[in-house]
C-alpha cells in the first residue's frame, strides 16, 4: 500500500505550489489546484478503507493493523526513534474518510463562499497545509510523528482564524488559539518525553515488557497528554479558544472547528486507548468527568447566545465532550463488557463530523445571505433559502438525536455505554441531550421562523446560495440521514472483533422523550414571532442569563489571572531585572568583545615578515605549553 | 611488483589524471573556437568522473606501492565530496572564466585546480609521510598559481605572493618535524612509526611542527594570518575553492594521521587541539566582527569554521569522523553558495564586494538575497537548515569524548558568530541603499551551482539518511 503516501504528499504539493506561486495564480485555478487534490485523496483515503477492510480480518477475528509505509527518521537508540510513517488500523482508516470528505465539500462550498475575498490562493494554500496535516496526525505511526503534525495543525488553525488578517477581533483570537492550545501541547510534550524515556520507545505498542517498567509513570504521562488533548478539544477550561475562533472564515469552522481538528483530542486517547485501559483506568475516568463537565457547561452557555456561531461553537464543545465522557467511561476492552463506549464515541465522532459540518455550512449559507452572525438580523428566512432551511432541519434533528438519524444512533450507544457505568452519569448526560435539542431548535426557530427582521430584508434581500454552496449541504445531509445505519461496530471497536450494534429501547425511548421536550419546549418558546415566554424567563433570571451569556466570565477570569497576577506580579519584575541587570551584563559584553577585537587587531597587519614571526612563535609557544603539561 | 593492485585501489586518482591530461591535450587543441565548448565539456568530463568514482568499489582497506598508498571506502566517499565541490567551483567560475582577460588561460585554471584535487586525494590516502608532503606540496604549489590568476591585479599578485611565501614557510616547518620523526622513529610508514612513538620531548616538537604546516592549510589560528589577505586579493572562485576544498581535505588528512600515527600521544594532541579550537574560534569570531569586505569576513569566517571543524577531529573517535565529513559536507554546501553570490555579484556589478554595497540588495535581486541569505543561516547553525544538525552533531561528538568546557565556548562563539552573519542579512533585507546594486540575471551555470548548495544546505540535515550512509562507511576506519 505504498500509494498512500501520495496521501500525505499531494496536499504537501499542494500547499507549497500555491503557497509559493500566491498572487501570480489566478485565484480560480489556486481553487481547482486545491479542490482536485483534495478530491484525489479522498479518492485514495476511499480506496484505502475499501482495500483495508475488504482484505478482511485476520485469523483472531480482527482487523490487523498495517504500516503502510515507515521512515526512520531520527534514532536515537534502537528503540527510541522518531518515525514518519503510516498506519492502518480502524479508527485511522476512519479518520481518513471523514477528513478527506468534508474537507472535499468544504473546498468546493469555499468556492462559492470566499468568492471574491482578497487572499483566495492563500486560502486554498492553507486548507491545502491543514488538510494535509490533519491527515499526517491520525495516520501516525508513533507518538512523536503525532506530535509534529499536531503541531502543524495548530498552526494550519492558527494561520487560517487569522485569514481576515486586517479585522483586530480576527488577530486576537488566532492569537488567543494558539496561545491557549499550544500551552495545553506543553502538557502533551511532557507526557510524550516521561513516555518514550521510561518505556524507551515512541510507539504506540512498546511491548508488554517495556510498559510493565514504566507502569509506575504511564499514569502520568497519559494524564499529561490529555492536557495536550483537552487543550484542542477545547475541553473545560481550556475552551476559551474555540468561541473566538469563530471570527475565521465560516467553512474554516466547519472544517477545522467543527469536524476534524478539535476531535483529535478525542482520537488521542482513542488511539492511546489500550494503554488507559490498561495501566491508567482512573486517568481515565477523570477525563469522564472533565467532559461530561464541559458538555453540560457549555450546553447551558449555547442556550443564551446570540451569534449563531457562537451557538455552534459551544454545541460543539458539549458534543466533542459527549465523545470525550463516552471514552472515559469505559471499564475494559470488551465492548460487551463495559468497553461500548470506545465504539460509541468514534460513532459520533464520525456522524458528529457530517452533521457539525453541515450545520456550519449552513450557518455559512445563512450569513452569506444576511451578512451578519447575529440572530436579530434573521427570523423568517424559510421563504429565501428553501434548501438550506431543508439541510439545516435535518442536522438539527440529528444532533437532537431524532430517529432514524445519524445522530440517534450514536447518541445512544454513548448514553447506553454512560448508564453502564454508573445511573448518574447516564441521567446527566441524558438531561445535556435534551438541552442540546433544546438550544438547537432555538436556533432553527430564531434562523429560519420567529420574528423577521423586516427592514433588513427589504434593503438587502436574502437569496440562496450559490450551487457551489448548497451541494455540499445536500451531500452531507444526505450522509446524516443513511449514516446511522452504516454497522459501524463491525467496523471498529475496542477490542477489535465484530460487534454489533443493537439498540437499547429503553435508553432509545427516554433519550427521544427528552430530545422531544427539548424541541417541543423550544417550539413553545420562539416559534412564533413574539417570544413572552423566552424574554420572561429571561428577565426572571436575569443574573444567571446575563452570567450564561457571559459564558460564566470564565475568559474574565482568565484575563484577570493573566494580566492582574501573573503580568503585574511576575512578569513586571522579572522584566526589570531582565532589561537592567541581564541586558546591562550583555551590554558589557558585546562592549567587551568590540574592544577586545580592537586590541588585537594589530596582529594582521598585512606584513608578512610579522606573519611568518606570529606562525612561529605559536607554534613555540605551543611546543612550550605541551612540554610543560 | 604488482599493478593489477595499483588500478584496485587507486582508480579514483588515475581517473583523475586521465581527465587532467584530457583537459591539458584539449587546450592545447582547441584552439579558439574549440574554448567556447570548454565548459560544457568540463562540466561532462567531471560529472563523468564524479559518477565513475563515488562510490567505494571495496569494503576493506587495501594498500598499494608497498604501503605508500592506502585504500578505505571512508577515504572514497569523502574524495567524492571534494570532487562535487570542485564542481560546483567550476560551474560558478563560468562567468569569470568567459570575461576578456581569462578566456585565453581557461585551461590553465582547469589543469591548476585538478592538478591541486590530486594533490588533496594523495594527502588524504597518504601511508608514507614523504607521500604526504609531495600530496600536499602538489596541492599548495598550483593554488599559488591560482591565487595569483589575476595576476595584473595588485591585489592578486599580492596575495599570490603571501600565499606561496606562507606556505613555502609552513612547508619548511612541516619537513622539519618529519625529519625529527625519521630520527626518532626510523621510518616514515604510518603503520610501522606507531611502534616507536613515546611522546618524547622531539616528538612532541616534531607533531606540533607537522601540525603546523596543516595548521596553515587550514588556517587554524595563529597559523592563519595569511588567510585574510589571500582570500581578499584571490579571485572569487579561487577564494571558495580554496576556504571549502583545500581545508576539508586538510582537516581529514590531519584527523586521519592524528587517530592512527599519533594514537599513544593522543592526550598531548588533544590539548594541542584545545588551545587551538579556542585560539581559533574566538580571534576569528573577534575580527570578522569588524569586517567591511566580505570576502575578508568570509575569510575569518571560514577560519573560525575550522575551528568548529577541529572539535570533530578532537573527539579522535568513529562518530568524529562521520561528524567531520558531514560537516565538511555542509559547509561546503552553504560556504560555496554565499561565494557564489559574491562572486556572480562582483562579476555584474564591477566588482562591489563591499558590505556596504550589499544595502537593500533585497530590493534589486531577492532571490540571490535569499539564498545568500540560507547560506549564512546555515553557516551560523540555525535550524531547520544543514548547518544546525552539522554543528550539532560536531559538539556531540566532542562533548562525548569529555570536553565539556570546550563545547561550551565553542558554543559561546556560536551565539557571536550569529551576530555578524546576521548582520550580513540585515544589510540586504533591512539596510536602505539610494543607490543598490542593481537588478540582474546571473547566468545558467551559476544558477545550477547555487541550486545545487540551496538544496544541500535544506536538505542534508533532514534527511538522515545521509548522515547515516557516511557513517555507516567510517566504521570502516
């Protein structure tokens, strides 16, 4: 399976033609350029998961994973060694699909959204750049290679949030981006170094032999990289980034924000799963409970929000914690035993990515048409833009968990596997789907029925969008509504034998009674065009509506440990003593070394006569030094 | 006597004296029109021989004329690196070579600096000291000549005059250490003089008068005065052959003697080596502070390289000398094209080689201020670029063996070092000019060498490959 380097390296090529080439491209064939790429390898990436899976399962029952093709490319000892590689197993065959396709709609849906923009070539050099990282993260062969390309899509993220380089809020959240989630990456460096130094090895399987030496330490090391992971996951606290990473273009959120780059938290401890299972079970369990957390904390704060954006953004942050809690409440490798929840979270993970996807192409569509994030300025546009009312609908009801979507069905293997693990954790994260259906229906209502905003719409009327932008929506919808019944549990699960997914209609029938009071409830409140209940209910609890809003000022607590305590009394002194007394001593040196050169400038004085004496004299001198030593 | 051993080992040497005589008979030939198609012909015939002789035909050592004559795949591979390097000299003398008053005496600068190539190989497959002298006479004499090339020029003259003076002095020296060893050792074979070594007061003077003449070749300090000056007044092409070819095959020679004669005296020569890295690095670091030329700051620069170069000969150890010729690698990748530009600068340009002159050349030219621009970031050991993972893998290597300290300074330098060849780059990129030099197009062949030294100085340190096939070789040692 040699050819799937070409995976890798084509959107490589990519990234550099049209990065190098830039504004001497026309911006139509920079797009193409990036589009057939893409679109070739997600040709590949198909082609690999038909030839992967169709080879079949090997004797133990399950599917064998394969290096496709390994590199060393910096050893250290024989074990220890830093590789560029690629590997098949499930979940990165998986990843492979769901990257590859939705960064093909979003490449095509870009032609039509970024139509126009100043800087189209450089965009396309940048999805190029990220897709291929993307790529190169989840087909790692060990740790380390993981790392690199981990830190390429931080990057990739950062250089595409800044796209509208000249908007101020633009600037600081890539900033913000970067910052937050490369302070997190420190974490996941750490526990990378305890790893390879105590079980000697960056693989992901060092043996049996190796971990047992380094049992004491994997905790640890585990714990420390699911900072790394938290940090892009966007799990509570270190969430902050991912709202303001809104300001990138719209299908940049979609693509990077949405689908693919803050799952890998999530594919992080899925691909370190065996090890957590094995020697950090409890690690695990915390990670549980930060997500289950952060699902409901940012469940509550989407209620309140008025940039549609916004709202999507904290829906993704409470589902990427649903992925996150499903994992963590595992208790062994079987999945009949405890270990549903590994296949359930990389269920949704893969319906999430379709329909996220499709919610924020739609989102895209919406604002294209009304040029504007906020609610106020939509309500009513049902009329204007039929297919994109049609597509959103259905990504609502499949992030709501209505059957026979997508999203039912993953939704419910993780609360199954969440009532296995303990009645509470089930009852909360089945109280955190009815909100999501809640807040989501919210939203439908406020974009697409409720109010109109009448004068807006008569100066500027909304229009659908272009087909470059609406056949993407129908493509990913379409995958929404059949996805829930691909038999994924044949596919990947956590101890790699078949296992099939049969529907628990208890845990079915209360989720779709919640899902159904969400929506029913949401209906009650702001679909018609005078929304009493809602604006009671928020002039009643104001404080806790203002403080939801606020997103519970937890940035403001950020910037007040940043700046207050940690600028004020850290930095400012360190600083002083860093401009006074360590550039003071540089000064003297650097002054020091341009006299000294000074003083001994006399030595080439273009005599050669002085010349011949100083070759002597040293080697004299050199003769004397030996002697005496 | 044997011959069939003679074309065994030393087909690398015959091939290049078949390609000497070739280039000698066409001159003689060609007569005018015939020139004109001297380049391309040389360009084939060292590509031929390049490809002919890179690669070690034999794993094991070998010895010829009664142990003269050694034979080792190391030896082979670092042979072939010099060979690249000339190379590339001769595709970026094309420019220089075409002009008026050098076309008629093209030949001669072909025959010169092969004629001092094959000095070089013999010094570096040398198991005789007398077979090492006439090496290394075989490549000083002709690069006299090649200094002095321009030699209507003041400056060349001069500088021929300093070299062949310096070196003829260096040369003295060198015998007069040998001689010492003849008397103590009573033999000058390599593998029997071992035997007789004790570190004795004579032979102490005699190693350091033997290293000083390579000291010289190298332009270790206080044996450099020469360098300065030299490399000013010698043509441009002379000067990068002479700052890459000539030291690499020097430093390799001397590590070579120094591993395998000097073994018993191995602690006297590293303190030796100590007091001259030190000496070496921080003088040279000191004057190319104050440079205003930048073929005189290139000259320091180069010979606070050599420094750097003898930290891997320090280390006395297998992966010193994989360290070393990987480093003699590099820098010749990043040194040859920052000479480049000077050179195809100064050949457009009339001849500005002043930093001053450099002064918004970012403006006029950006794609030779960039690749100027790798080559200094290379030379300074910044990474991505080669010279980072070069450097790195030199002070390994020392810092290996114990020499802590050194590493430390060694590394101080470094940080000064960034300071002038920074500066460099700050004249072309950040510097205003009113009157920069202006736009050209230099020709093909300077543009194949530069291409050539671009990739090495991007590629080499991330591909480990590389490092990893020399070393697999000098193990070999």
């Amino acid at each position: 399976m040699e050819y799937t380097i070409l995976i890798l390296l084509l959107p490589l090529l990519s990234f550099v033609f049209t990065g190098l080439l830039g504004k001497r491209l026309k911006p139509s064939v920079a797009g193409w350029i990036g589009t057939i790429v893409t679109a070739a390898v997600a040709f590949l990436s198909y082609w690999t998961a038909i030839s992967y899976f169709g080879a079949g399962r090997d004797a133990s029952g399950v599917f064998p994973t394969q290096v496709a093709w390994n590199a060393v490319w910096l050893p250290f000892t024989e074990n220890l060694h830093i590789d560029i590689g690629f590997l098949l197993d499930p979940i990165s065959v998986m990843m492979l699909i769901v990257i590859s396709t939705v960064s093909l709609m979003v490449h095509i849906y870009s032609f039509g959204y970024m139509k126009g923009e100043k800087g189209f070539q450089r965009y396309y050099a940048f999805l190029s750049l990220f897709t291929m990282s993307m790529l190169g993260l989840v087909v790692a062969t060990n740790i380390f290679q993981m790392y690199i390309f981990w830190e390429l899509v931080g990057v990739s993220s950062y250089l595409l949030i800044g796209f509208y380089y000249t908007k101020k809020e633009a600037i600081a959240a890539s900033k913000k981006a970067f910052i937050v989630t490369r302070f997190a990456d420190l974490g996941f460096l750490i526990g990378i170094l305890i790893y390879g130094y105590y079980t000697g090895s960056f693989s992901f399987e060092p043996g049996s032999e190796a971990l047992g030496m380094a049992k004491t330490m994997l905790p640890l090391a585990l714990g420390l990289m699911f900072i790394g992971g938290a940090g892009k996951s966007a799990m509570f606290p270190l969430h902050i980034w991912l709202p303001d990473a809104m300001e990138g273009p719209t299908p940049v959120s979609a693509l990077i924000h949405a689908a693919t780059m803050v799952v890998a938290g999530v594919y992080l401890v899925a691909r370190m799963f065996p090890l957590f299972i094995g020697y950090a079970p409890d690690v695990l369990h915390i990670t549980a409970y930060v997500g289950a957390f952060t699902a409901l904390y940012a469940a509550i704060v989407a209620c309140v929000q008025s940039d549609i954006k916004r709202v999507l953004a904290f829906s993704t942050i409470s589902q990427i914690g649903f992925m996150i809690v499903a994992l963590g409440v595992c208790t062994s490798a079987d999945p009949h035993e405890g270990g549903l929840g590994y296949m359930a979270s990389m269920f949704h993970l893969f319906t999430h990515a379709m329909f996220k996807a499709l919610l924020f192409l739609g989102a895209g569509c919406i604002i294209h048409a009304v040029h504007s994030n906020e609610m106020s300025a939509m309500g009513g546009l049902r009329k204007y833009m039929p297919v994109t009312h049609i597509t959103f609908l259905i990504a609502c009801l499949a992030i709501a968990g209505i059957w026979p979507l997508s999203g039912f069905f993953s939704k419910d293997e993780i609360l199954a596997a969440c009532f296995d693990f303990s009645p509470w954790m089930g009852a909360l994260m089945t109280f955190i789907a009815g909100l999501t259906a809640f807040y989501m229906f919210r939203l439908y209502y406020s974009i697409f029925w409720g109010k109109e905003n009448k004068e807006l719409h008569a100066e500027h009327r909304p229009h659908e969008a272009p087909a470059s932008m609406t056949v993407p929506l129908i493509f990913l919808a379409a995958v929404t509504l059949v996805a829930g019944w691909i038999p994924f549990g044949e596919f990947v699960s956590s101890d790699g034998q078949a296992y099939h997914i049969h529907i628990d209609w208890t845990v079915a029938g209360i989720s779709l009674c919640v899902a159904f009071i969400g929506i029913a409830l949401a209906t009650w409140m702001y679909l018609r065009e005078d929304r009493k209940v809602a604006d009671g209910l928020a002039s009643r609890f104001s404080g806790l509506y203002k403080a939801a809003y606020h997103r519970f000022y937890i940035d403001e607590i950020y910037q007040f440990v940043t700046h207050k305590i940690i600028f004020a009394c850290i930095s400012t002194p360190i600083a002083w003593f860093d401009r006074h007394v360590v550039d003071g001593f540089m000064n003297l040196l650097g002054k020091g070394t341009v006299s000294a050169s000074g003083a001994i400038r006399g030595m080439q004085s273009g005599n050669i006569q002085k010349y011949t004496v100083w070759f002597l004299g040293g080697a004299l001198g050199l003769i004397v030094v030996l002697l005496l030593f | 006597m044997d011959f069939s051993q003679i074309f065994t080992y030393m087909y690398a040497e015959i091939a290049l004296i078949a390609v000497i005589v070739t280039v000698f008979l066409y001159d003689l030939i060609s007569g005018k029109r015939g020139r004109r198609f001297f380049h391309p012909v040389m360009c084939v015939l060292m590509t031929a021989f390049i490809a002919a002789t890179i690669v070690p035909y034999h794993d094991g050592t070998g010895e010829t004329f009664g142990g003269m004559f050694v034979y080792t795949p190391v030896f082979n591979i670092l042979k072939g690196i010099l060979a690249v390097g000339t190379l590339i000299v001769f595709l970026q003398a094309d420019s220089w070579l075409r002009r008026d008053d050098t076309e008629f005496k093209r030949g001669e600068f072909y025959v010169l600096t092969l004629s001092t190539l094959l000095g070089m190989y013999f010094m570096i497959s040398a198991g005789h000291f007398l077979m090492f002298f006439l090496g290394m006479e075989l490549a000083s004499v002709p690069m006299a000549c090649l200094v002095a090339f321009d030699k209507y020029k003041n400056n060349s003259a001069e500088a021929g005059a300093k070299y062949i003076l310096s070196a003829l002095f260096a040369s003295g020296l060198m015998l007069f250490g040998i001689s010492f060893f003849y008397g103590t050792c009573g033999t000058l074979y390599f593998n029997d003089m071992t035997a007789h070594i004790d570190g004795s007061p004579l032979q102490i003077m005699a190693m350091v008068f033997f290293f000083s003449g390579l000291g010289f070749k190298i332009s270790l300090v206080p044996f450099h005065l020469w360098t300065a000056d030299t490399y000013q007044g010698a043509p441009t092409s002379v000067t990068s052959y002479l700052s890459v070819i000539s030291k690499g095959a020097a430093a390799f020679a001397l590590m070579v003697i120094l591993m395998k004669v000097f073994a018993p005296m191995v602690h006297d020569w590293q303190l030796m080596l100590w007091i001259v890295i030190v000496l070496s690095i921080t003088v040279a670091n000191l004057f190319a502070l104050r440079q205003k030329d930048l073929k005189r700051f290139l000259a320091f620069s180069s010979i606070s390289q050599a420094g750097y170069i003898m930290l891997a000969v320090i280390s006395g150890s297998a992966i010193g000398m994989t360290s070393l010729i990987f480093y003699i690698l590099v820098y010749m990748a990043a040194n040859l094209a920052a000479f480049g530009v000077i050179g195809t600068v100064e050949q457009n340009s009339g001849g500005k080689v002043g930093m001053d002159d450099y002064n918004g050349f970012y403006r006029t030219n950006p794609k030779l201020a960039v690749v100027m621009m790798l080559a200094l970031f290379s030379l300074a050991g910044i990474p991505p670029f080669a010279g980072f993972f070069s450097k790195f893998f030199i002070f390994a290597a020392a810092f290996e063996q114990g020499f802590h300290i050194l590493v430390f300074i060694a590394l101080i330098n470094t940080v000064i070092s960034l300071y002038y060849y920074l500066l460099v780059v700050k004249a072309m990129f950040i510097n205003r000019n009113d009157s920069p030099i202006a736009a050209f197009r230099s020709d093909c062949s300077t543009r194949i060498g530069l291409l050539v030294c671009l990739a090495g100085v991007l590629v080499l340190g991330i591909v480990s490959s590389v490092y990893d096939c020399i070393n697999m070789f000098s193990f070999g040692m």
